[in-house]
C-alpha cells in the first residue's frame, strides 16, 4: 500500500485566494497616507491550505481519529490501521476479528496517542494501546453506546487514562479508567472501572451525551462541560489536592443539589459538537465554539470566574444556505481565530471577530459526501475525510489579517498586538487610531499616535493648529523629536525651535491670567526645564543656543534665560546678569560653584568692587587653580575706591599666595612688596628678613625693592637690600647713619676678603672717632675687628689727644709682635730639625743590601738571573732589566712611556763618550780629558736612575701596576685571533 503522505495534490481553490487578496485590499481604502509602500514580490500563501493525501484506501473508510501524531482509520467491517505520522511508511494494520454484523460507530483516540476506544454499534466497545497488537473487549462498557469521551489530560500516561468521563446516547455519564497493563488472575479485563456519575435530560427525557470536556483552572478547581443536542451544561467543583486519582465524582455530587447551570436553545437538529482552541501544547483551552441547532455558540474561557466558564459568548446564525432539513453541518473546528463548519460538500471558515465567512472550499462529487472533520490538537493540522479519500489542511499565518478587523472594530491595542513584526501595517493601525482619537476630541492620545505614524508632518501639525489645540501639538512634537535620529539634524533643530515658541507662549498664557494657574504655571515652567535639560537633543540646543537666547528675550522671560544659560554652562551670561542686577553675592556663587578660571579672571574686578571679602575667600579656596599673576588688575582697583576693606584683603590674598602657595613670580613679590611699603610698613622687614639672604633666594627685584624702600625712606630696609647685594660699602655707609652696631654686622660679612672687612671696619671707626668723637667705642672696634691695629686708627685721631687713652692698645699690640716673633723662631728650629733627620735616612738607604743565590731565576722569564744585569726587590722578586722593562711599559701612561724613549736615547748618546776613557790620552791633555770623563759619567749615571725611577719604582707583580690591570684581558683583543690561531 502506498504511504499515506507520499506526495501532495494541491487543490487550492485559485478563485478563493484572488477574493481574499480583493477583500483585503478593498479593506485597506480610507486608510489615512503613509510614508509606507506596501509592495508585495510575490503572492501570499493562502490561510488554510488544503492538500490531498495521496492514499487510496483499501475499503470505505468509516471513522478516523488522530492526536499527538497518531493516525487511526477504521476500514470497511472488521479492518483497523494505524499510521504514525512520524513514520508514515510504516502503517500498521489490525483485524478487529468480529463475525456479527456490528460495525464501527465511534473512535475515541486520547491526547497521548497512546489509548484507542473503538465503539461499536452494537453497545460493545474495544480498547486498544499503541504499543500493542491485541484488540482487547471491555466488559463493564457492554450494553451502553457510547456518544462521547472527556480524557485527563493531567493523569493520562502511555499506560493508564487515569479517570475518564464517558457519555452514553441514553445521557448517561459513566467515570471509568484503562490500564494497558496485564491485569491480576482473577482480573484480566483493561478497565478498572465503570460506574455512573450523573446523567442529562432534555424536556424531561434522557438526551444523548454528545460531547464531554474536563480542564483544570486554579486552586484545584475543575471545570466539566457536557452538550447534548441542545443544551451545554457546566459542572464547577473542587477536588482535593492528592485525591485527582479518585475520579470526577466528587464534583458531580457538590453541583447535586443544586440546579444543573446549563444554556438552551430551541432548534435541534439531532445531535451538536463543541470544540476548544489551546494555544500551546499542555496548556488550558482558551477558547470554544459550539454547533447546534441554532447556529454556533462561540466565545471565550474565563477560568476565575466561580460560577461559569464561558465568558464574551456570541451566536453565530447559519447563513441561508445552510438548511437544518437538507444540509445540515456535520463537524466543527475552532483554530486562534476562525471556526471551520464541514457541510456535506464544503469547508466553511467563519472568523470569530466580525462572524464573516472568509473562507470557502467546495469540494469534488467525486470523492463522495464528507464525513467528518478533526483537529490534531499537538499538530494543529485539520483532518478531513470521505469513505475514498482523506485531506489535509494546513494553516498559516492565521493572524495576518486580524489587525484590519481589530482596527474595524476600533481595538487598536489588540490590532497592534498582530502587526508588531509588519511596520507598514502597524502605520495603518496608529493613524487609524489617531484620526478616531481626534474625533473624539481625545487630542493628546491623537498627537501621541500620529507622532508614531509616517503620516506627512506638515499635515498632521496644521490639523492641531486649525483645531487649535497646541498642547497637541506640542506633545506630538515632543513625540516625534523623540523618534528622530541624531543624523536628521535639521529635523531636530526645527522641533526643538517650534517646542520652545510654544513653551514660552504657553508660559506668557498663564503668568497673564494669574490667580489660581500658579499650580499649572510651575508644573509648565518644570516641564520647559525637562525639555531644556534633555540630553538627547542638548547638541541641538547648544549649536542654536543664540536663537533661544533671542527667544527668551523676546518673551522677557529672563528666569528662563538665566536657567537656560546654567544647563547649556554658558555661566559667562549668567554671571552678567547678576552683575547687571547688583545681585555679587549670587554671581560669585555661580563662579565659586562651578570653578571657571577664565571666568574668575573677567569678573574678578567688579566683584572685588563690592564685595572684597567674599571674593577673596573664593579665590583662597581656589587655592593653586588660580594664576594670582593674572587677579592683579583685580586687586589694584582699590586704589580708585580707597577702601581700607579692599587693600587689607589685597595685602591677605597675596601673603596668601606668597607663604601659603609659595608663589615665586617676580610680580607677585613686588606687588606685594609695594602694599608693605604704602599700608603696611611694620611688614615690610620681616619680609625681607625672611625672604632671605641671598640673591639666588630672592623671589623679588632688589633693584625695585632698594628704590621702593628709598623712596619711603625706610633705611634699614635699605642696608637689608644692600646686603643680599653685596654692597657692602653702601650697606655700611647707609648703616652708619642709622646705627653703629647694625653698620658692625655688615662690615663682618664679606668673609673671604680681609681687604674689603679691613676697609669697613675703619669706616666704622673713622666714622666712630670722627662724627662721634668716641675713644672707647674707637678702642672697641679694635676688639671686634682682629684686622684693625691701633696704627690702623691713629691717623684718625686729632692731634690734642694724649696717648693715655690707647697705652693699653699700644701695649697690647707690642706684645702681639713679640709673640708672633716667638712663633716663627719655632718653626724654623722644627724646621732645621726635620731636614737633618731626612739626611740620616737617605744615608741609611744607600748601605742596605741583598744575598742572591747562583740559581735565582728571573721573574719573567724564568732563565738565570746572574747573566745579565738584574733587580732585586724589597718582595723578593727578581728581574732582569730588560724582562722588566718589557713587563712595566705596556703599563706607563703615554707621557711616562715617551719620556722613557727620550731617556732611552740620551743613554745611547752618553754611551760612546765612555770608551774613551779606554785610549791614552795625550799628556798635555790630562786635566782636560779627566775632566770630560767625570762630566760623562755623571750625565750617565743620572739617566739611569731617572730609567729607574720609571721602571723600578716598585715590583711590577706587588706593586700598583698590578693592581691597576686587574680588569684587563690576560691576551690583548687585538692579538687574540693571532694567539687563537696559534693554539689550532
């Protein structure tokens, strides 16, 4: 047998899809413009896609039943076959194995897929599970015929229902369970149970039992629907938490005394079906449509309400052509927004917001009248079938078009819901709710909507002028300044100039009637403010601040003007406002608060004017912040207002940058010195003195001082600056005419030069002796001065003076010569002593002597010592005179090694001069050649030991040379590649 889905046939009704594609087009007519262009590339699928199973059956097909996948058809009298869906090539067939005449009425397939109900004509039912082969009776269901089967859905396994409502045709509702396992010995039967719960009357009679539903709300609460042709009841009751697994029947008996709750309507056309809509898998039902006589039942499942679980419930009428006699529906099927009614020869779809019929599928004579209609509640998928042939419809997208009957029916929020993901739709919907908005004079909500649409600005915001609505129009600006994006610049500018007009009439609107709008006035003011404190478009107001300015003062609102100034930090305005107002204290405050040194640097004068204190508590404050170089022409303007307050917070501010800061600009220090001189003479000193002594210390112009403090006549000021000057005689001089002692302490202070103290100090005393006629002080300067000597003073002295008054002085200083006399004396014996022990040691070393054995080496070059001139240290080393010499010159430095070449010479050069003393010489000559003979041998002599001076100062292994060569290399780098080539 061919496989169920191998290959589709599609049957698409073409004529359908072009009438759905001309009613949703036509729907889209008085739509206000947009900014969207609604294009579509290529045709849209259709809602519910009908395909064809490509099977032929084997027989007529009686009954069908899918759910979770599982397909189940009853074929002909006695044949079962079962299709997994996820394994459609694989079916599965099974012989019911009945020889009466009983056919197949019913089958029942759980939520699972796993349980199968097969129900006979004959009042028998069978059960048979997915995971076995055997068809099994149940023998407690014997004698009753079963119209309808509510599963648990909560209980129900692959091996058990759990407790399960069934439904009779005598109206009858039995609770039972299955189990799939093998029963005890004694019990071999699949049903643990079968016993009656209630039973249902209509007009006094047992109605049949057509369909039966059990869901679970909240607080273990469960709701039981029931239908027979012409009523549908509701059984509300709670089960105890645990107890699930007793069955329902608690719940019938809690509604036993009461009324059965239940709908009724007059036509019956022998039988009704209801169905239910979950949206997701194991979830409640959220939705349900009922068929009966009257037409359809449809609405919403409200699970809080405590006394009935339908809930927005309309009735659908069948259209004329629907004849209850001759064509009456057979089935129905609830999808999110549609219900689909089966008629003998045709599929209608009805959607259940506005009750229209958007969808019609006729279908063939050839396949035979259509039979039934089923939902897979897992998959989703439709299933269809006639005695020859089963269909398939899929459905896609079945929201798509609900937004444009939301917006019909003015819910716009639910239309919005279902064109999120579709931006020229959701335009639609947000100008359609505007434009409803604006005729119900709701302006706000309309401006809020139209801001969110693409809708032509220009039109939108001349609707609210000629309305004359401005608060509209101002939030539908606000609105769309808040969709702009930062790129669209120009668009931003407009906004933000247009939204501040109109904040600043509506401001002037309200100040003007005055009285009880101060609550509406402040809440505008602060509104304005937000806006103007907006980071989003702050670049915007700030690039165009000079048109807001310009605004403002047209306006006169000048408390909006400075706020504005302070949030685009534009202080510089701010700060001249309060200046212009008289109001210092508050512009220092913007200065002091927001530390701007240009700022500081501008208003520091006008401030300084009024308020001298505070402004130089701020500057203090500022501390290092400040360039106190650049509040000079601040501080100097006190000399225009003669304000005592001013100069003594000049004179504090810049002792504070002297000694707090330690200030070292040379302008400060003479500024500061200048105020010393002109208010504060009492400072004036101190601070020189602890200025410093030196030049290099000195942070101010001496020169500048020197006049300054001449000018006032400050004299010890001046020998002050001369010292540091090292003008000494000025120092002394100027000294002289103030005081003595102070003329005594700047003649001792040129140290190193006894001349220049020598020539102060007898200023002092001529000027001692002369102008004040003072002996005694005269005699003292002597004392203070060891330079000075009664012959230095004497010439001093007029003539009259006797010399009583310097015996003492005269005396004292023949006795300093005498002494001094004696000193020398000393040093000389100490003197001849020294040299006369120098001349002892010199004779000592001439006579030491050394033993050297006949076998001693050389040192260097380890060959016999005695055959050739030789050195014998004080170490014990021994050298030859040429190894030594060849170790000890690389040593010598540059001018000792030539120095020892030119020795090396004259040696040469005094050598033949020696032999001649081997000839006879003449005997008229002997005097004279004994003579040159002596003179040569001396020459000799001396430049030997010069050579030897240079060479044999000291032993070349213990001496210094050594020790200065401990960092060399033992080969010399530039022989190296020669010393390693000769190793190879």
């Amino acid at each position: 047998m061919a496989s169920i889905l191998d290959g589709y046939e599609d049957s698409q009704n073409t004529r359908q899809s072009a009438q759905q594609q001309s009613r949703l087009s036509t729907a889209n007519i008085g739509i206000t413009h947009s900014g969207f262009v609604n294009v579509r590339l290529e045709e849209e699928k259709p809602i519910f896609n009908k395909q064809r199973i490509d099977f032929t059956p084997p027989e007529r097909i009686n009954h069908l039943a899918v759910c979770n996948n599982q397909l189940c058809m009853s074929l002909g009298k006695d044949t079962l076959l079962r299709i997994d869906l996820a394994k459609p090539d694989q079916p599965n067939q099974i012989e019911l194995g009945r020889k009466d005449d009983s056919k197949v009425y019913r089958l029942f397939l759980d939520p699972t897929g796993s349980h199968l109900l097969i129900c006979l004509s004959t009042s028998e039912c069978l059960y048979l599970n997915r995971n076995t082969q055997k068809v099994r009776g149940l023998s407690r269901w014997r004698g009753h015929l079963v119209e309808s089967v509510a599963w648990n859905k909560l209980l129900g396994s692959e091996t058990s229902t759990g407790p399960v409502l069934v439904g009779t045709s005598q109206g009858i509702i039995f609770e039972a369970e299955i189990s799939a396992t093998e029963g005890s010995l004694f019990n071999t039967n699949p049903d643990q149970y079968f016993r009656q719960v209630h039973s249902l009357e209509e007009d006094g009679k047992p109605a049949p039992v057509c369909c039966l539903e059990v869901e679970r709300g909240l607080e273990n609460k469960y709701f039981i629907i029931a239908t027979t042709r012409k009523r549908l009841f509701q059984f509300v009751g709670k089960v105890a938490e645990g107890s699930e697994q007793q069955g329902f029947g608690s719940i019938f008996s809690q509604n036993h005394d009461l009324l059965p709750s239940f709908q009724e309507f007059p036509a019956n056309m022998g039988y009704s079906e209801i169905t239910f809509y979950t949206s997701k898998l194991r979830t409640s039902p959220k939705a349900f449509a009922w068929m009966m006589g009257n037409g359809v039942l449809y609405g919403q499942l409200d699970y809080v309400r405590p006394d009935s679980l339908l809930s927005d419930v309309q009735v659908w009428d069948y259209t004329p052509d629907i004849d209850l006699s001759l064509n009456k529906p057979i089935s129905i099927v609830l999808t999110q927004f549609h219900f689909l009614l089966l008629l003998h020869d045709r599929v209608k779809a009805i959607c259940t917001l506005n009750g229209q019929v958007v969808y019609e599928d006729v279908f063939p004579d050839k396949f035979g009248a259509l039979k039934k209609m089923i939902k897979d509640p897992v998959g989703g998928m439709v299933w269809i079938y006639t005695e020859r042939a089963v269909f398939r419809y899929h459905i896609q997208r079945e929201a798509r078009d609900v937004w444009q009957m939301y917006m019909s029916m003015s819910k716009f929020d639910l239309a919005k819901e279902y064109c999120r993901d579709r931006p020229e739709c959701m335009d639609m919907v947000l100008a359609k709710e505007a434009e409803h908005c604006f005729q119900n004079k709701r302006y706000i909500e309309s401006a809020k909507c139209y801001a969110l649409t693409q809708n032509y600005f220009e039109e939108i915001a001349l609707k609210f002028i000629e309305a004359k609505q401005e608060e509209a129009l101002k939030e539908f600006l606000l609105k769309k300044l808040n969709n702009l994006k930062p790129s669209e610049r120009t668009q931003i500018t407009l906004l933000v100039t247009w939204l501040a007009e109109l904040y600043l009439n509506r401001l002037g609107q309200l100040e003007s009637d005055g009285g009880g709008g101060a609550v509406v006035f402040k809440e505008t003011r602060d509104e304005f403010h937000q806006f103007l404190c907006n980071g989003k478009h702050r670049d915007c107001l700030f690039n165009n601040r000079s048109t807001i300015y310009d605004l403002l003062a047209s306006h006169g609102n000048v408390d909006d003007m400075v706020y504005f100034s302070v949030v685009m930090q534009d202080y510089e305005r701010v700060i001249s406002h309060y200046c212009q107002h008289d109001d210092y204290s508050a512009a220092l405050d913007v200065l002091s608060k927001h530390c701007d040194q240009k700022l500081f640097y501008k208003f520091s004068p006008v401030l300084m004017q009024h308020i001298p204190k505070k402004v130089v508590d701020a500057w203090i404050q500022m501390g290092k912040r400040l360039d106190p170089k650049k509040l000079i022409p601040a501080l100097m303007n006190y000399s225009q207002m003669g304000s005592s307050q001013q100069i003594s917070e000049t004179i504090r501010y810049m002792e504070f940058c002297v000694y707090e800061l330690t200030v070292t600009e040379e302008a400060i220090h003479n500024y500061l010195l200048s105020l010393y001189a002109k208010y504060k003479p009492d400072s004036l000193l101190w601070y020189l003195e602890q200025a410093g002594t030196r030049a290099s210390e000195i942070h101010y112009d001496l020169k500048y001082a020197l006049r300054l403090c001449a000018e006032n006549g400050y004299l010890r000021a001046c020998v002050l600056v001369y010292r540091i000057m090292e003008l000494y005689e000025e120092a002394v001089d100027l000294a002289l005419q103030v005081d003595v002692d102070l003329a005594k302490s700047c003649a001792d202070l040129p140290e190193d030069d006894e001349e220049l103290r020598k020539k102060l100090w007898l200023k002092i005393a001529r000027h001692v002796v002369q102008e004040e006629k003072d002996v005694k002080k005269a005699m003292n300067c002597l004392s203070s001065c060891n330079l000075l000597k009664i012959e230095d003073i004497l010439p001093f002295f007029p003539d009259f003076v006797t010399i009583d008054h310097f015996k003492e002085a005269i005396c004292g200083s023949l006795a300093e010569y005498n002494q001094h006399i004696d000193e020398l004396k000393q040093e000389m014996e100490e003197a001849t002593e020294s040299a006369k022990r120098i001349r002892e040691d010199i004779q000592e070393m001439r006579n030491k002597y050394g033993v050297v054995d006949s076998q001693e080496k050389c040192a260097a070059c380890e060959f016999p010592l005695l055959n050739r001139p030789f050195y014998l240290f004080l170490c014990g080393h021994m050298f030859h005179y040429d190894c030594l010499f060849q170790e000890v010159t690389p040593h010598l430095t540059p001018f000792k090694q030539s120095r020892l070449e030119e020795l090396q010479k004259k040696l040469a050069v005094a050598a033949p001069s020696s032999k001649s003393r081997h000839r006879p010489a003449p005997k008229d000559e002997g005097d004279t050649a004994s003579l040159g003979k002596g003179s040569a041998g001396a020459s000799r002599e001396q430049i030997k030991s010069d050579m030897d001076d240079l060479i044999a100062s000291e032993c070349v292994y213990c001496g210094e040379l050594m020790i200065k060569a401990i960092d060399k290399p033992f080969i010399d780098p530039g022989k190296f590649e020669e010393e390693k080539s000769g190793w190879l």
